[in-house]
C-alpha cells in the first residue's frame, strides 16, 4: 500500500506556536516519546541483530542519566504525556529504577511503560514496579525453548517466562507480548501463542519484519504480512471478532471467540499507520529520530554538550518534531534506513 502525505496547508506552514501539545507540519500531535536506554542487549534475536559484525557505542557517546531527564523533561513541558523505554535491552541500562521514578515525576507524564526481552523482569519487577513503572510490552516469538534458543541465539525461554509471571504477579498489566513472525522459524507457531489469550487477559501483537539495518536479507526471506497470520489464527480458531481501534494504537486488536484476551496484527509493511503517528524516538546516543524508518535526526546530545540552555532546547524539539517526515516509504522501494532496530529503539 502506497502512502500519501495529506497537502501541508497554508495554517500548517504558519510558525510552531507553543501550545499545551507540539504538533508537526501535517497537525500530528507528538505526545508518546520512545527512548532507548542503551543499545547493548543480552540477546542477539535474527530480525534485530546481524550474525556478525554488529557494533556498539563506546559509553561516552550514550546519554548520561541526567542528560536523558533532562531531554524527558523539556518533552514533557512540550506536551509529552507517554514515555516507553526501550533498547537495546533497557533492562541492561544501570539505574534502570531510578530513572523510572525520575520520569514518572515529572509533571505531566501520565505513563511509563517498557519494551523489554523479559531475560532480567524476574528480579526487577516488584522495583520497577514501586518506582511508578505502569506496564510492559515483551517480546517473545516462540513458546519452544529450542527454537527460543535459536530465534534469540542463546536466550533461556524458562527465565522469560519467570519474567513474564512476575510482571503480571506485580500489576505491570495489561501484558503485551510481541511476536516478530518470520517463515520458515515460528509461522507455524502463531496459533500456540495466539492460543495464550484464550484463558488470559493478554494481548498477543504479531508483527511484520521491517527491513532494518543489517537484517534486509531476513526481512526479504522472512516476511509474513499480518493479513497471511489473521488468515491462519482463523483456520484454527474461526473468525476473529475486530474491536474498536484504539487511538495511536499500531496494533489492530482482534478477539478469538470468547478469549479473555486479545490478539493484535502490527503491520508497518503492509498496512502503514503514518497518519495516526503520535511518537518521535530518543536514541542512546541522544538523537531525536523523528520516523524509525527515516534518517532524519536533531543531535540533541551534541547540542546539551556544545551548552545550549533549556530555551534552545525546547526551540530544537519544536523544530524537529515540526519537520517530522509524513511517514516511511517502504512501498516505494526506499529502505535506507541505516540502523539497526537495537540502535534505535524499537
Ligand atoms: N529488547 C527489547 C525487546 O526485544 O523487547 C526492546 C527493544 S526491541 C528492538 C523492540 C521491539 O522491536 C521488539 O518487540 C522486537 O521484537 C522488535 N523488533 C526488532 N527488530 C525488528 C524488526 N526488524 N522488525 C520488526 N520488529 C522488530
Ligand atoms: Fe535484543 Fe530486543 Fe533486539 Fe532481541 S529484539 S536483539 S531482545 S534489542
């Protein structure tokens, strides 16, 4: 499916004005800021990282804690109420809680939530829980270990699992499990995790492979578009039920019939969601990356380190978030894309 951008119009091109919420050119109201701890990870999943050759930022070149609140601060005064953490592993990152509880204080930040493997959520969830926390999203693509095992080269399903058990036991709810489907690895295996919403009150998101740096070839051999999952969920389970969308949701939820949960397709290949996107990204290394799929990027880490105040600031964020891409091109052949999904924060 080929995306249109709407026409900037002439309001749009008036200049940002400061407002309880910041807006891009096409009106888009950024509220939701995805910030990746670190781009470090205990797992080396096949659609993430390539086999070989992946590369880490030296620690200088990271944000340091008080320059990631300080950036989380100035968004929330722009009109920031949602913060996801992510990675890289975030659960790798040291002073994971108190970060949490830093950005959680803020005025205005409404949510705290995190994508994490699970690998490390066995001891860290009652903390990070207490530290104001409110829910997780886990990725977990497979309920076999072996295949567990070669899915993330080397991870332990059993400790993710403990992971997922302790994030319920201590109300990181609702959980979200994310599964990235490839053919060939854990297609045939959609209906088993699907299979986990009957009895829970979980939802399950499968998701399209994106053709990120270094993992182009997986995405070419693997992909398995949302509309080829739904159609095997339904020969197992019949009709999905659709729900309401949820505003600034990727994910389309779907119902098996009389499930306590719900199963949800994210489909950034062949369905994009541009024109509801409500989020930029914070990478490790302090850059506003305003589309995950674009390279357009505000080096907010060279400007805190070259001295600029909180007013210069502040301008920067507007100005990035007003020039946000309308959205990716993927349908058009266009993939240069440059990171990796662990150098971003998926
Ligand atoms: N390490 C954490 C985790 O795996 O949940 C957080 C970071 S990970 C990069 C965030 C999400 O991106 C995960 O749900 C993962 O499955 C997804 N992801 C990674 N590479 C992807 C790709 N090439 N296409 C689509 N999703 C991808
Ligand atoms: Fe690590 Fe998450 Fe990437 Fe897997 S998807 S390698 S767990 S960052």
């Amino acid at each position: 499916m080929v995306t249109i951008a709407p026409p900037v119009t002439l309001a749009s091109l008036a200049a940002p004005k400061p407002s309880a919420k910041t807006r891009d050119a096409y009106g888009r109201a950024m509220t939701y800021l995805r910030v990746s701890l670190t781009d470090r990870c205990n797992f080396r999943c096949v659609y993430c990282m390539p086999a070989v050759g992946m590369r880490f930022q030296p620690r200088e070149e990271l944000l340091t804690d008080e320059e990631l609140l300080r950036v989380v601060g100035l968004a929330a005064e722009l009109g920031f109420t949602k913060i996801r953490l992510t990675g890289g592993e975030p659960t790798v990152r040291p002073h994971l809680v108190d970060l949490v509880r830093a950005m959680k204080a803020f005025p205005g930040i409404d949510e705290v939530a995190m994508t994490t493997n699970a690998l490390l959520l066995g001891r860290l969830a009652g903390d990070l829980r207490a530290a104001g926390l409110d829910r997780v999203n886990i990725s977990i693509d497979t309920l076999d270990p072996a295949k567990f095992r070669l899915m993330t080269r080397g991870g332990r399903l059993d400790l993710v699992w403990e992971g997922i058990e302790a994030a319920e036991r201590v109300g990181l709810a609702p959980i979200k499990l994310n599964s990235v489907v490839l053919r060939g690895q854990n297609d045939h295996e959609v209906g088993e995790l699907a299979q986990l919403t009957v009895d829970r009150p979980w939802q399950v998101r499968f998701l399209e492979i994106m053709p990120m740096e270094g993992v182009g070839a997986v995405h070419d051999e693997g992909l398995v578009t949302s509309e080829e999952t739904q159609a095997r969920l339904e020969a197992r389970f019949g009709p999905l039920e659709p729900l309401p969308e949820a505003p600034g949701d990727p994910a389309r939820a779907w119902r098996i019939q009389g499930a306590a949960g719900t199963v949800g397709f994210i489909s950034p290949v062949s369905a994009p969601f541009c024109a509801t996107c409500n989020r930029v990204r914070l990478t490790a290394d302090g850059k506003l990356r305003l589309c995950l799929l674009r390279n357009d990027e505000v080096d907010l880490r060279d400007l805190m380190r070259g001295g600029a105040d909180d007013d210069a600031l502040r301008a920067e964020l507007r100005a990035g978030i007003w020039r946000k891409p309308w959205g990716h091109k993927l349908s058009e052949g266009e993939r240069d894309i440059r990171r990796g999904m662990s150098q971003i924060g998926g």
